[in-house]
C-alpha cells in the first residue's frame, strides 16, 4: 500500500479469470455479424487491487487510517458489430 515494505501494509495475493466468446455469421443483407461476450471475474473472487493508507503521529504516537478498494464481482459485456 505504501513505500515501506511492511508486511503489514500489503495487498493480498489475487487471481481473477475471464472468459470471452465470440462468433461471426455473414448474411444476404449485412456482410457479417459479429458477436462478443465478455465475463469478468467468472469465479467471483473477491479482492482489492489497491488501496491508500494515511500516516500520522500525535502525541508521539504512530496512528494511520486505511482504505481499500474492492473489486467487482462477476460481470457481464455484450457487444454486437455489424459490418455492411
């Protein structure tokens, strides 16, 4: 999270898949029709891929307030391309 190497100020390990399909057909009237299916995070892992951490002492004291910014869960993106 921040540029001191502690251990403690680390993001957990992650690994997310994604899956895309996709085809194209060709018709009489539109050259081709292509379509796209995107899924992101397909097993719904749940991580943050970053975070913020602010340092500061009072009275001689180190406090910090943290925060972390979470990942979405499994998402869907469909697209169409037509090609005259």
């Amino acid at each position: 999270i921040d540029n001191t190497s502690n251990s403690n100020r680390m993001l957990n390990d992650y690994f997310v898949n994604d899956l895309v399909i996709g085809f194209s057909l060709k018709t009489k009237n539109i050259k081709e029709i292509s379509i796209n299916l995107l899924v992101n995070n397909l097993f719904n892992s749940q991580y943050e891929s970053n975070a913020w951490i602010y340092r500061y002492y009072h009275e001689g004291i180190e406090n910090f307030f943290d925060g972390y910014f979470p990942q979405s869960g499994t998402h869907f993106l469909l697209g169409v391309q037509l090609k005259f």
